[in-house]
C-alpha cells in the first residue's frame, strides 16, 4: 500500500471517528434535554396536591393551568417550528430555555391562580419549545439517517427517566423545603441544563428554503390525515390524563403520599425503558406491530383502574405503573414514524408540525377533562371511563393509518 493510499485511510478513519463521536455528543445532549421534559411535564402531578392543599384551589382551576401550558405550547409550535427553520435555531431554543426557567422562578412566586396561570400557563407554555420532542427529534433527524427511531426513543427515554429519578426528588424538596423551592430548583436546573446544550453542543437545524416549504398535508388523503390528528390527540389526552391524576387518584385510595410517588416514579421507570426497547422494535418491527403491544397494556391499564375505582383495592394499583409506561410511554416515537411511512419527506415537517399541535390541544384536553368530571363527579370512575373512550379513539386511528400504509404499499 502507497504512503498516499495510507494517508487516505488515515484521514478517513479519523473522519469516522470524529462523526461517531459528534453522534454520541448529540445523543447525550439530547437526552439530557428531555430529561428536564421529564422533570417540567411529570412534576405536576405533585405540585397539583401541593397547590390545593395550600390554597384550597380546585383541582380543574389548577389543572386548566396545566391545559393553557401545554395549549400555548401546541398552538405557537407551527410558528416556533417556522422560526426553527429560517433563523439561527441554536439560539432560538437557548433563548426559549432561559425563559422556561425564568417561568418556573416566577412561578416559586405566585399567591393566587391568575398568577399561576400566567407564570406556569403562559410563560413556561411558551418557553418548554427548548425540550420538545419535535426540534429535539429534528436536530437529531440531520444525524440518524439510518434507525431513526432508535435515535429518538433513546433521546425520548430521558424524560422517562427522570420521572423515576427526578420524581422523590422533588416530593423531597416539596416535603422539607416547600413548593416555592422545588419550583425555583427546577428553573435553576433548566437554566444550567438548557441554555448551554442547545448553544454549544446541539446542531443548527439547516435553513428551509421557501420552495422547499412542506404545505398542507403532504397530498394525504382527508380521511387518513384526520385519523393521525385524532390519534395524536387522543393519544396525548389519555397519557397526560393519567399522568397529572395518577399522585391525587393513588392518595384517594389511602395508599400514603410517600407510596403514591414511587409508584408515580416507577411508571417512569418503565416509560424509560418501554421507550428504549420500542424505538429499536419500530426500526425492525415496524410502528403497527409496536403499537399493538402499546395497545395490549392499555387494555391492562383501564382494566386495573377500574378495579380499584370500584372495588376500593388499592392492591391493583401496583400493577399500574408497570403497564401504564408501555401502554402510552412510547407514542410520540411510534406516531412520528408511523407517519413517516405514509409522507414524503419533504412534507413530513409540516405534517409533524400540526400533529404537535393535536398532540399539546391533547395535553391540555386531558388533564382538564379528568380533573372537571372528578369535581363534578366526586370521584374518578366517570373521568376513567372517558379516558377509555379516548384510548380505543387513539388506537383505533393508528390501525386505520397502518391499513392505508399496506394498501398504498
């Protein structure tokens, strides 16, 4: 072999080098982004009993909080994602990831429900587009070209995680410090987290130009775009449901506070590593297989609940989390590739984006609809009831799109 052919084999084994170690920086990186999604989007649950226990709030007055940040957060994506794509990106999320964390100081701050709506509703709304799944995914979608999913359900796992992990931790600081500190904890943390990942070790996301600006719904046809709207909807109403109920519905039963959170934090566990296992199935097994396990364990979640929700044994409820993480844990993954399939490429952003806003309308319908029919009701078994409807309407508009991949294929 030539010193030159040597040379070249050199030069090119560095280059490989260096590109699997910007893959394993970006990945790490992205992780840790959804890691503070994990802390901002699952620590509801325990400041909604810290919040009515302090100020004797409602629970639908401090859950529609919740709706309005996940409302505001859905409507302004298509235009955030616009902006994502024609300024410098890098700078648009470190900038959205100090207002998140300036949002969940003020929020340490509030003494009445306006005030919460507008520090928590509206401004952490507008600042959580810095740990979205969707310019999260995109800037690792510039990376992965091969096993796609792989990539995102281990990037999506670290919200997972930190349900586990983050979860006693904050109940911790709840219990010996107080709410105010455990809110303002989360903002230090989003601030130091946040704010230098997306500047320093994140990709710029590459500029769109107009002619190559996705429009509509990619030529799908009416009935098969629906169906994936109504599927993110759902789907996200189901999950974030459950989620923001599940610490206030395990205290009814008497279970104690300090059992309620591990098993609050133990469905986050599973979530972490339903995500991990489903994104490396969806790349060899493909989303509809996938999701008919998700939808065998959503059959055993509602099943549970309404054992415990009528028969009083609280039992059940450890057989919750366990099934609650596969049921619901990985659909932003399975969804995302699914309509990967059915939409060209250069339509996918576009689609993906009004899918995100189905998907916050969902999170923000959820909540508000188990908390209204638990304070009309007085109890949960209406709300589970309607949560169930939703999650037949969630898994059976994932078949329909799954039937018109195979009959297009």
């Amino acid at each position: 072999m030539t010193t030159a052919a040597i040379m070249i084999r050199a030069a090119d084994t560095t280059r490989q080098r260096q590109v699997r170690t910007a893959k394993r920086v970006r990945l790490a990186a992205a992780f840790l982004l959804m890691m503070v999604s994990g802390l901002v989007w699952n620590s509801f649950g325990l400041f909604l009993v810290a919040l009515e226990a302090e100020f004797h709030w409602s629970r639908s007055s401090i859950s529609g909080a919740y709706g309005a940040f996940a409302l505001i957060n859905a409507v302004t994506a298509p235009f955030f994602g616009y902006l994502l794509g024609r300024y410098d990106s890098r700078r648009l999320l470190a900038g959205a990831s100090l207002l998140l964390a300036f949002a969940f100081m003020l929020t340490a701050a509030v003494s009445s429900i306006t005030q919460y709506w507008l520090a928590f509703g509206l401004l952490a709304g507008l600042g959580t587009h810095c740990t979205s799944s969707y310019a999260v995914f995109t800037v690792l979608a510039g990376r992965f070209r091969e096993r796609p999913a792989t990539a995102m359900a281990i990037a999506d796992a670290g919200s997972g995680l930190a349900a586990f992990l983050g979860i006693p931790v904050i109940h911790l600081l709840i219990v010996h410090l107080g709410w105010r500190s455990a809110y303002f904890s989360i903002g230090v943390a989003i601030a130091l987290i946040g704010f230098p990942i997306h500047l320093l070790l994140m990709d710029r996301i590459k500029k769109v130009r107009r002619s190559q600006s996705a429009k509509g719904t990619g030529g799908l046809p009416l009935f098969i775009f629906a169906a994936l709207i109504i599927s993110y909807f759902c789907g996200s109403a189901v999950y974030h449901g459950l989620l923001t109920q599940q610490i206030a519905l395990f205290d009814e039963q008497n279970i104690g506070e300090d059992n309620a959170v591990w098993l609050a934090a133990i469905a986050g566990l599973v979530v972490f590593a339903w995500r991990l296992i489903s994104g490396w199935v969806c790349d060899f097994w493909g989303p509809a297989r996938t999701m008919l396990i998700a939808a065998s364990a959503a059959v055993i979640t509602f099943l549970t609940l309404t054992v415990v929700v009528n028969s009083g044994s609280s039992a059940m409820l450890f057989i919750y989390p366990l099934v609650l993480g596969v049921a619901f844990g990985g659909q932003q993954v399975l969804l995302a590739n699914g309509a990967r399939l059915i939409v060209s490429l250069t339509a996918l952003a576009g689609v993906l984006s009004l899918c995100r806003l189905a998907s916050g309308m969902g999170m923000a319908g959820g909540p508000l609809i188990a908390s209204l029919l638990y304070d009309l009701t007085d109890g949960y078994a209406i709300a589970i009831g309607a949560l169930t409807v939703l999650a037949i309407a969630h898994f059976a508009s994932f078949a329909a799109l799954s039937a018109h991949k195979t009959k297009a294929g």
